[in-house]
C-alpha cells in the first residue's frame, strides 16, 4: 500500500456539537494506492469534518483504539468517508482492511474489526443521494473523491453529493 497526506500532522479536536464526534481541524489531502482497489483514491477532506473514528463500545478500546496514531486514524477516517458511498460497502471494508494492516495491526485484531463491519455495520453504510441526518449530510458536502486509473486520468470524480463525472479519457 502507499498512503501519502498532507498536512504531515493532521489535526482535530473533540466536537463541541456531539462528544462522540470529533472535528478535523485542518483540511486534508490523502491518497491511497492499494491491492484491493486499481488506481489511485484521492480525498479532499475540508475542515469540520466530523467523525467518531472507530466506531463501537469504548469497552474495545484497550484492544483497538478509537484514534490510534496516524495510520490508524486515517484509516477510521476513510472508512467513515465511505461509508457516505463514496465507495461500495465492499471496497470500504476491503479498504478499511488493508489499510489497518498498513498501520500495523496484527491479523487478529484486523480481521475482527473487517468480519464485524462486513456483518454488522450494514446499517451505518449509504448512498450519496440518501438523506443521512444533519450531520452527516453536511460531511458529505466537506469531501472531494477522485478515483484515478494507472495512468492518472480520472475514473470516476465525487464532490459531496452526486457524481459529477464518469469518464474515461
């Protein structure tokens, strides 16, 4: 897998909305070349952002941790973005998986947080076009995907809400 981001520290805070959540402070740009998916995944993800990471009952956290370093951070994160159906529910799980193995989490650990979203984090997944409450409508419009082939010509290009193209150059 090769991940780069930028800024190189990326920042949030607790949300003062909803204690369960917490706000990136900072815009992100995260790019994601990986097995499970051909090409390159692009995220633009602006400031205000809100997510709770990993999801699930703090009771888990000594064993897998709600934020964890970077790595692991980015990879709730970008699961979290998926689930908005910027992705399949297939491919953000697939993600989420190696991308967790990529932040160094052992194979047990990883693949008990990959078979407990497979089954039951159906519920959480939508579509772009689903109304998802206040605030998650609104983090819909606070990302930019790019889904890019080898060559670097876009695939298929999301800015929060609908497809705005699909493409192949």
């Amino acid at each position: 897998m090769n991940l780069a981001y930028k800024p190189e520290v990326p920042t949030w805070k607790k949300s003062l909305k909803n204690q369960e959540l917490y706000e990136i402070v900072n815009k992100l740009r995260i790019e994601i070349q990986c097995d499970c998916i051909p090409g390159t995944l692009v995220y633009e993800i602006m400031a205000g952002y809100m997510t709770d990471f990993r999801s699930g009952p703090s009771i888990v956290n000594p064993f897998i941790p709600k934020i964890g370093d970077i790595l692991l951070a980015l990879a709730w994160l970008i699961h979290d973005v998926n689930y908005h159906g910027f992705l399949s529910k297939k491919l953000a799980d697939r993600l989420l998986l190696e991308m967790l193995e990529h932040a160094g989490m052992g194979t047990v650990k990883r693949n008990a947080v990959y078979y407990a979203v497979k089954f039951f984090a159906g519920s959480h997944y939508n579509t772009l076009d689903e109304d998802q409450g206040d605030i998650y409508n609104h983090n819909k419009t606070l990302v930019k995907m790019q889904w890019l082939d080898s060559k670097g010509f876009t695939l298929k290009r999301f800015n929060g809400r609908a497809i705005t193209a699909n493409a192949f150059r």
